[in-house]
C-alpha cells in the first residue's frame, strides 16, 4: 500500500537519491544530520519517494549502511517511501537482505523499496573485504534476485525462512548502468531504474530494451522506468554553475583515484582540471543528465529528458556541499511540481 499523497511534473513522480555526501569539514554525523533535514525537507515538497545508494570505501560518502539510514530515515518522516538505490546484493546473503528490509517494512509498512544492483559499489580490495572471497560475483545476481524473491513469497521454497520478511510485499526493483540488468527486469517483470545520472549513453538503448522485452509478473502487468538525473537549481544560472564545481570535482577525484570528502564550491575549475581532464568529466555529466541552472533552464531539461526517455518517474540526486543550498535547490524544483 502506497501510504504517501506526492506531487507529479508532467504528470510523474519526482524522487530523491541520496549519497549523504560528507563534506569537507565534516563527518559522517553532519551528513546523517543533513540527511533527516533533506528527507523531512523534500517529503514537505512532495516528493515520492527518498533512497540512498550503497558506496563503501569512499571518503565523502556515508551511505555504507544503507539498512540503517533506510530506518533512520523512515523514522524520522511520515510518509515519503524510504529505500535502496540500491542494495550491491552480491556484497550480501540473500537472506539477510530479506531479514533487514522485512524488519523495515514491519516498522514502517508500506513504505519501503528494495532497489538491487548487481555491482560492488566499491573496487575489488574492498569487495573483498565485504566478501571474505571474489568466487561470488556480479554473475550470481540473477540468481540471487529469485532467492530472495522466494524469501519473501507467502509459500517459500526454502527450508530456511525470513523472519521478518515471508510473505511481506516489498516492491523489487533492478537498478543499472548497462544493459544486463534491463534484460533481467523484462524477464521477471520488475521495475527498473537506470542510473543516467552517470551513464547517460546508455540510457534510451537500455530503457527501449527493458520496454520491448517485458514479461508481466505478479509485481509488475507493464514496464515502469525510473530515470536518475543529477539536479543543481538556483535562483541564477551563475550560481547554479559555481555550485556545480562541487560536483565536477568529486568526479574528477573519482577518475583520478584520489579520495576526498565533497569540496566547497569554487568560481571556476579551469585552474583544477585540463582540457582532457573536463572532457571525461563532462562525458559522465552530461548536460542532458545533469542539469544546472535557475528554475526556468531546471524545467527545460526535465522536460527534455522526460521526452527523450517517455521516464515514468524521475529520481533526483543533488551533489551540492552547503545543505541550504540543496535544500533551496529541491524547492526550486518542487515548484515546478506546484506548477
């Protein structure tokens, strides 16, 4: 059951994807702390629905463990559906997945969302670490998917049974960057959210694929598409652009290898990346997925995309260092949802 009253654009639902970006200056605290402001923040403006994506071994990001920020931030809202964007399941025991988000759902019910991705979230050491071993990999996601749909099935094939979890209806959904986890949602009839915000290449190829492959399931009688888009929104264009920065260097660091917390803004990055550097970066972010500016050129973009993709619902993440900012950026665009 779908407890939340939300706001459409265009007729679709509006979400956020948060990292709980820590900032430079900062610490994991701060960043939980932001969290609860945003979530209570966008659920205020209307937004369906609030996730947090897995990361680990990352500097500026603090949402390792997603379960508990998933119920800290459920009991800290009302309403807005709280969940995974996503689950790294072959970090994890299909079991104890189904354990932590039938928990979930018995304290908040119907509210929660199991989004899964079938990548480590991390690089191999790490991987590792979580793992004890690298036999089990990104390949066994199918198969881990059924297990833990069959966990949570009122008549379980398994002797072992999830409790909490058996028979609770969590919504699954398949996350991806390529096309391997679109051809997977089709055939078990899941919905699916592509990660354009960093992919943006593949997006409509794998969208049209996951659309012309669709079996109907008992979860799902047709494709449903979640498109994530990074958002940075303010009152000018310029200061739109100079928060940006935060943002552009993160992915640099990233491509560079070099850990680092989220940066304040700066006015320009010319000093801080090369020419190579800025074309990489903006290859990731691209301005079709990443959309910068005031109210006006945020509503254009939206538009456009939501055109280009036919979305059925649209997830939102901001990397932007100072919270009042991100806060006033979600506002901008929960004007357009007023609108």
């Amino acid at each position: 059951m779908d407890t939340q009253s939300y706001k459409t654009f265009q007729n679709i639902p509006l979400s956020v994807l948060d990292l709980a970006p820590i900032i430079e200056g900062g610490d994991a605290t701060q960043a939980f702390q932001e969290s609860v402001r945003l979530a209570q923040h966008v659920e205020r403006l209307g937004f369906h629905r609030y996730w947090f994506a897995e990361h680990h071994n990352m500097k500026g990001i603090s949402s390792s463990a997603t379960s508990l920020l998933i119920g800290h931030i459920a009991g800290h809202t009302n309403s807005i559906r709280v969940g995974s964007g996503g689950i790294m399941l072959p970090n994890h025991a299909s079991l104890v997945i189904a354990e932590q988000f039938g928990t979930l759902e018995s304290l908040y019910p119907g509210r929660i969302d199991l989004g899964l991705g079938r990548a480590p979230g991390s690089d191999q050491a790490t991987a590792f670490a979580l793992r004890r071993t690298l036999h089990a990999g990104p390949e066994e996601f199918p198969m881990q998917v059924n297990e833990l749909q069959d966990y949570f099935s009122t008549n379980p094939v398994s002797r072992v049974k999830a409790i909490p979890g058996q028979g609770l209806d969590i919504p699954i959904w398949l996350l991806g960057s390529s096309d391997f986890s679109a051809r997977l949602a089709a055939e078990k009839g899941l919905p699916f959210s592509f990660a354009s915000h960093f992919a943006p290449a593949y997006t409509v190829p794998a969208l049209k694929l996951y659309r012309d492959r669709f079996q109907p399931s008992e979860a799902l009688d047709k494709p449903y598409a979640m498109v994530a888009v990074n958002v940075i929104a303010a009152d000018t264009d310029e200061e739109a652009a100079r928060l940006a920065t935060s943002h552009q260097m993160q992915f640099l660091n990233l491509r560079k290898g070099k850990e680092s917390k989220l940066q304040p803004p700066v006015e320009s990055m010319d000093a801080i990346w090369s020419p190579a550097e800025k074309a990489a970066v903006q290859e990731s972010l691209s301005p079709k997925t990443t959309i910068i500016g005031s109210k006006e050129n945020v509503r254009k973009g939206l538009e456009a995309f939501r055109k280009e993709t036919d979305a059925d619902e649209i997830i939102i993440t901001s990397q932007i260092y100072d919270i009042k900012a991100r806060l006033d950026s979600y506002s901008i665009v929960g004007e357009l949802m007023d609108e």
